[in-house]
C-alpha cells in the first residue's frame, strides 16, 4: 500500500521546484497555478495598506488571516472568522487578552535541576577543575584520596546535566508545540514563536532548560504589548545574556557581541550604525550579567565614563542606550519590515515599509496598532502576499494537525526529530540570527522528506519507533552491552586500539565514556517519560460531517480543507481516480477499507508540492 502511495507522491512531486520557485514571487501567479490562488485580491491591491473593505470579505480571506496570523483552523473556525467583518475578525485574533486560555496546562517540569548544579559549568574540563580545586563540584563530593577514578562522580553528573538538559528541552518544544494546537489565542502563540526567531537563544549554548522556559514566558508576555517594554526583558534575560556571552563584558575588557547584536539583528539592521557605535554600546553593558535565573549588574564592573553613540552623548547605560536606538525612524521600520516579512511576504516595498515603520513609531512602538494595519491591509490579501509563504517545518506540523481537528500533538513519529530533520528545531536555532526561512526550507531533499513525514503521521510505524528521549548513542549502548557481560569500566569503555584511547582508558581521575553513559541512565531515571502516542485521525467521520459521499466530493473537501493553492486540474483528476480505484466504485460508503483508502488519499494531498505554501 504504501508502496503505492509513494510512487504517486513521487509522480506528483515533479513541479515542485516550479511551484516553490514562483511563490513570493510579487506579481508572479502565486504557487505556479493558471489563476493563482483562490480568494487573492487583484493586482491593484499590491502595495495598498488602507483597510479591506467587508463587501470583499469572504471564507478564503478568513482562512488566510487564520493561517497568517495563527497556525491555520478547520473549517468551523473559519466559517466563525468569516461571519464577522474584517475588522472584527482582526480584532479578535489581535485583542486576544480577553479570551480564557486557563484550560492550557503549564510547562510539567522532571525536577532535574539541584542547587549543586548552579552555575552550571561551560564545559567538562571546567567542571573537572573547580572539582579539583574545591574537592567537589556539580553538588557531588570527590571520592576518598587513593580510590581509583576519584573524580567519577563528578564528571557522571556533569553529562548527566547535559542530557536530562537535553530531554527536558524536547519535553518544552513538545509543550509549546501543543499549546500552538489547541490554543484559543492562535496570535498569541504565532508572536512568541515570531519572537523566538527575532532574538534567537539556544539551548546547545545555554544549558539550562530552566533559562529557555523563562524567556518563552517573558516572549509570550510580552508579545503583543510595547516593543521597549520586550527588548529591555530579552536583555536582561538571563538566557541571552548567557548565550551572548555578556557576562564576559566587563568595562576593563569590553565584549562586543551583545551590542553587535542588538543594532545588526534586533533593532536597526546593517547599515544605520558605526563600529564605534558597538564599541560605545558594549560599554553601556558592561556588568550586565546574571546569578543563574536572575538579572543583575555588577556595578564594580560597569564602565560608567562618558559614552558617544548613535551622535549622543552621556554616561549612558543599557537602558539608555535602548531609548537612544527607538528614537532612530530605521529601528521602526526595521522591525516593522521584520514583521511584515513574517506575516505576509518576504518582499516589502520601501514605501511599504517606511509607512508601516511610521506607524510602528507613531503609536509609541505598540504591536497591536502594527499588526491591525498589516492584516486589514489590501496587501496582505493581495496575490503577493495570499498563499504564497513556504511554511516553516514547524507551521507546518502544527498546521496540519490543526486541520485535522487533532487535539493532542501525536508523538510518533517524534514532533522535535521530524522539525529538526525539515530543519528547524524549537529552542535550537541555527544562530543569533535565528532560522532563514522562505524559500531555504525547501531542496529536493527535504521536500521529499516533508511527503515522508505525513506517512508516517498517517501510518505510523509503533513497532520500530525509537523514542528520542531514552535512546542512547551507539557508542553508550556498546558500554552497556559490555558491562552487562561482566566487563570493568576500563574494558567497556575501550574504542579501538589507537594510544591516544589508551591513554584515556588509563585515565585514574574519570573515565569521559562511562561518564557519558552513566549520565544518560541517571537522566532517563530522572526525567519524565513523553507519552507516545500515535495521530487520533477519524477521517471517515470528518467526511461524514461533510457530506462527501463521493470521491469527488471527498477530494473536493480535502483540497478545500488543506489547501490554499488549488491543484491543477490533472491533478485533481489523478486523485479522484486514484480513490475511485482504491475504493472499486465513485460511492464513498463506510466500511472496514474506507479509512485507509481516505489516509492514503490524504497522504497524495499533505504530500503535494502546493501544500507547503500557506
């Protein structure tokens, strides 16, 4: 069956490149199809911000906002939208303090962290220095004088940190990504996830599951509300003063890098600063720096002499700085230009975006005002802007699984290995200047990938599923196997016969391999498991509810429900035809062979190349 399934996937995969190359194309046939896509506006509204008028309002615009603005809805949600006018429609997903969210649960942490454990140590030979150096380290007590591999503890706790840190990281994106589901404040979600890629933070560096929890909070508290009031948060957020390596900035030895990023990446953009204007910025932050969860400025090591920056002049510090920036019109249109690029097009005019920087300004750096004039705009129904975005890995899931009515996030396959394998992983960007987006989430390879991905939503495969969160390396599992056979560490721990191994494996302090593994049981103990759990699909009775009770009317209804860019009319035909054959007749009636015959179908759709536009 699959087998079949994945040559018609293939067949259909031909014009992928073709669809991915001509979306955000302005003025270009959104997602390469004769007319473009349904409910775009004409051409005339490129470029137009004055508000959509309610006698052009319909379900296809609805269904557009909802996939901008959120992560898509299904078809009752978008009826509801389509029922108000535009301005309401806007207004409800925009002022969405009002709406009751108290039914998402909060983040269910393991437990993991110990006072021993702070601050957490850069590094294995850090951590095996202060241990050596105070006779403990990481809350564990070096073994007596004389006892072989004295230092083993510590150094079992050491990776022990890092893997229940890892663990605990995939348990948050998991969190996260089922508040993106079932949320009833889609804008509030899709923000805090905007944000995420904005001021980029990464677990690899941070270390601290805790950290990166603390500032999805701090995003999403501060995500519709005062740009300021977000920017002085994210400063002064530990996790990015940890992974901007801003505890290092001190007035004797400036570091730059958190100034740097600041002007290039969160505020101004190239172009609208000097190196000294880093230089003298950097100053401004010398002593900012955390006690692990908390902010504080270490005042013997902030530079408070005279500073030059961006023409002003002062004893400027961080926040000072941060009023001098969101006085300069580019910061204003920077970010208006970030955001615009997010939620409608990645192409945006000069006038475009000059005009909604102002606006931005105007209205004291507030994202409400912003947002309600991009998403009432002309524009962003425009053929530009409608159907033309290529869905990030993690829009992309979410999305899907909001279509499908789902109310849990299925866990096989694992929602942070199949993001990361399309190339985007939740609290893991690439960098500071966070995921690229746009057309580099689609090569041969990984468009190939996001067809397999939906097979194995649609089938998947329990028995041969792997759980991510207790699966060890190879080279972890070997040294279990060999000491379950009665090997001494020295002899487990051994990897070829090249001298520099040996030389480890003779190591008497600690043994780094069995420090990996047994770090890895202790997390595993130590950690909550994720319930694994495969997609509560129904789609027998989703096409009962819609009345399709031919296979015309089923692919009608799933290209309807999916789809924002329409198949060809081949295409379409070719799907009717499959399930005509699949089925041996045009009637859809129920019966045992239905379900799967409609998931095999479902997986043509999911897998075809308009799909990944939204």
């Amino acid at each position: 069956m699959i087998r079949l399934v994945t040559a018609a996937v293939t067949a259909l995969l031909g014009s992928a490149l073709v669809v991915v190359a001509t979306a955000q194309t302005p003025g270009g046939t959104p997602g390469g199809t004769p007319g473009g896509a349904r409910g775009a506006g004409p051409a005339a509204w490129a470029g137009d911000l004055s508000p959509i008028a309610a006698s052009d309002w319909s379900a296809d615009r609805a269904a557009h906002l909802v996939e901008r603005a959120g992560f898509g809805g299904t078809p009752e949600e978008i009826e509801r939208l389509a029922a108000m006018t535009p301005a309401r429609a806007v207004e409800t997903l925009v002022e969405y303090e009002s709406i009751d969210d108290r039914g998402l649960p909060s983040f269910d942490e393991s437990g993991i962290w110990d006072p021993g454990m702070d601050p957490f140590p850069p590094s294995r030979a850090e951590a095996v220095r202060i241990a050596r150096e105070r006779g403990e380290g990481l809350g564990e007590t070096l073994l007596p004088e004389g006892t072989q591999r004295r230092l083993q503890p510590v150094v079992d706790k050491f990776f022990y940190s890092l893997t229940a840190n890892n663990i605990e990281t995939q348990r948050l994106g998991l969190w996260w990504a089922n508040r993106m589901l079932t949320t009833t404040r889609p804008l509030e979600e899709k923000l805090t996830f905007f944000w995420h890629g904005h001021f980029a933070t990464g677990q690899n560096k941070v270390r601290d599951y805790r950290m990166m929890l603390w500032q999805n909070r701090m995003f999403r508290r501060h995500a519709s509300g005062n740009f300021r009031d977000l920017l002085v948060g994210v400063l002064k957020d530990p996790a990015m003063l940890v992974y901007l390596d801003n505890g290092e900035n001190v007035k004797e030895h400036p570091n730059e890098n958190f100034a740097r990023e600041l002007l290039e990446l969160f505020t101004m953009g190239v172009g609208h600063y000097a190196e000294r204007d880093i230089r003298e910025g950097a100053r401004a932050f010398t002593g900012w720096t955390n006690d692990v969860l908390e902010f504080r400025v270490d005042r013997d090591r902030h530079d408070t002499g005279t500073k030059t920056f961006l023409g002003r002049t002062g004893a400027f510090d961080g926040e000072e700085i941060i009023d001098i920036i969101l006085a300069q019109p580019a910061t204003a249109e920077f970010v208006a230009g970030k955001v615009y690029r997010f939620f409608a097009r990645d192409d945006v005019a000069d006038a475009v975006r000059r005009d909604l920087g102002r606006t931005f300004r105007e209205s004291g750096y507030r994202m409400k005002p912003l947002l309600t004039r991009i998403f009432l705009s002309k524009d962003f129904y425009s053929a530009p802007s409608y159907a033309t975005q290529i869905k990030s890995p993690v829009h992309l899931l979410v999305s899907t699984y909001r279509k499908l009515g789902l109310r849990e996030v299925p866990t096989i396959p694992d929602f942070g290995r199949a993001t990361a394998g399309l190339g985007q992983l939740l609290f893991e960007p690439p960098n500071v200047a966070g995921w690229a987006g746009g057309r580099t989430w689609i090569t041969p390879s990984t468009l190939l990938q996001r067809g397999n991905l939906f097979r194995d939503v649609l089938f998947p495969d329990v028995k041969t599923f792997r759980p991510p969160d207790r699966s060890m390396s190879p080279t972890d599992e070997r040294v279990g196997q060999r000491l379950a056979q009665g090997m001494g560490i020295t002899e487990a721990t051994r990897e070829g016969d090249a001298e520099s191994n040996m030389m480890v494996e003779r190591d008497e302090d600690y043994n780094t391999r069995y420090g990996g593994y047994a770090g890895n049981l202790l997390a595993f103990k130590r950690t909550k498991l994720i319930p694994r759990r495969t997609a509560a699909v129904d789609l027998t009775a989703m096409i009962a509810a819609a009345r399709a009770d031919t296979a015309d009317k089923v692919v009608d209804h799933f290209i309807r429900r999916f789809l924002r860019v329409p198949l060809a009319a081949e295409d379409r035909t070719a799907l009717v035809a499959f399930l005509r054959g699949k089925l041996g007749t045009s009637a859809v009636r129920p019966g045992e062979t239905l379900e799967g015959a409609l998931r095999e179908l479902l997986y043509l759709v999911l897998s075809a190349p308009e799909y990944q536009l939204g």
